[in-house]
C-alpha cells in the first residue's frame, strides 16, 4: 500500500486538517474504520468500495462526503484502491458547504446531493498531470469555496473550532474548555451540534481515543506501566474504563 499526506495552505488550516493519497491492488479485505473525529471527501479514481450496513454491502459512488462518526464501521474494496481524500478540522466540512452537520453523522453521501458545483471542481482538479499538482488545485478549489461562503478570515465557526482544537489537544472537561474560552457551555454545546454534528463530549472520548491509538502506534511494546499506563497518561479513571470505551467507540478491545 503507498499513503502519502499532504498539509493544506495557512489559509486554509482552520477548516482542513490534510489531504491523503492512498493507492492499493486489489484483494483487500474488510476494514475497520475507527471514528477520528474529522468528515472527510472522498474522491475514488479506483474500483467502488462498499460499506456495511447491518447485514449487506452498499456500494460508494467516486465523490462522497463522510460524516462524524459515533462508532467504527467496515468498508471493503472492490478491487484496485486509488483515493484522494479531504480530512476536515471537525467543523471544516460544515463551513465549507451550509450542510446541517447532524444530517451527516453516522452516514455517507455522494457530493452531487450536497454540492454539485463543488463536485465538478474537485473532480476537475483529478485531470492534473501528477499529485501535487492534484492536490494544488483542491486547495485552490476550497479556497475558493470557502471564499465564496465568506469564511475565510473572519472567524466564521469560531467557537466549535476553538473548543474542538482545545478538546483535541488534550481538554477532556467541556466546562473547563468553556471556562477558558470564556462562553457559557451551552454554546459549546449548540455550536457543536450545528456544526460538528455530535456533542463536545462525545468528541472529547473521541479524541481521546484517537491519542490513545497514536500513542500505542508509536510504541511497540507498551511503555511504562502497560494498558494501565497507557489509560493513566489519557485522564481514563483505570484501564476497564479505557477498555469500555474502545469497545464503544472502535467496537474492538485494545490489544
């Protein structure tokens, strides 16, 4: 498999956390897809991929938005792999396209039923000849949309993105994020649900675990004091409280 990551330019880093490149032959089996907190557009120059949806695949079109979400869900492709996608600060995806962020959780959609315009402009910006230059014309393709939204430069979104960015680095406590912010948690709350789609303390768990899955990423075996450690260093009470919430968020147990 060949991955690669691409960082957005300065203007557009409040709304996009990178673009990836993935390239693949085909035989890959199911895949576990863990919640990360970040939507994501996809663009599938390669074979359809299918999600699992209760006791069936549903096909993926080649432009599609993700949504947040809750708990981890299985995709598998369908032959050659080659994708370019977009991963979204968590209310990136809201300012760029007005789309209510609830109706996206937990789902996918294809671009078209969102944003035709912005479809034909990423799937335009694929008839580059190599991939950075790929990758240039998507920045100046958000930049233009986010442009035209009237986001760029004014703190458009500012609560959800500064709660999310302080949740994300490690502030596990919405009230205390509030405090510091110096709003009223309601407003967290109602920001979040307008534009990120789930609550900030869904997300705080959510980011947690993601620390959680880099750290042990990182580091083979455990460091210091094992699956306890581990728990002690990310604010869980014990390592069970780390295991439940594995279970709930990734569906799995750590290990």
């Amino acid at each position: 498999m060949e991955y690669r990551e691409h960082e957005p330019p300065t203007a557009l880093r409040p709304f996009v956390r990178l673009a990836w490149t993935m390239r693949a032959g085909g035989g890959g089996g199911r895949e576990r897809v863990v919640p990360d907190g970040c939507p994501e557009i996809i663009l599938n120059r390669g074979a359809a991929f299918r999600r699992w949806e209760g006791s069936a695949f549903r096909s993926q079109g080649e432009a599609m938005v993700v949504g947040q979400l809750r708990s981890a869900i299985f995709i598998e492709p369908g032959g050659e792999v080659d994708l370019i996608g977009i991963r979204f600060e968590p209310a990136g995806l809201f300012a760029l396209t007005g789309v209510p962020a609830p109706a996206l959780v937990d789902s996918d959609a294809g671009l078209d039923q969102v944003d035709r315009p912005l479809r034909a402009g990423l799937l335009s910006a694929l008839l580059a000849e190599h991939e950075r230059a790929i990758v240039r014309r998507i920045w100046s393709v958000l930049a233009r949309r986010y442009d035209e939204r009237g986001a760029l430069g004014d703190g458009c979104g500012w609560v959800a993105s500064e709660a999310a960015s302080r949740l994300r680095r490690g502030g596990s406590d919405v009230s205390g994020v509030a405090r510091a912010m110096r709003v009223h948690e309601r407003t967290i709350e109602r920001a979040f649900r307008d534009e990120v789609g789930i609550g900030p303390k869904l997300a705080a768990r959510i980011f947690r675990l993601s620390r959680v899955v880099a750290e042990i990423g990182r580091e083979e075996p455990l460091g210091e004091g094992g699956w306890a450690g581990v728990a002690l260093r990310h604010g869980f009470s014990d390592q069970s409280h780390l295991i439940r919430d594995f279970r709930l968020i990734a569906g799995t147990t750590p290990g």
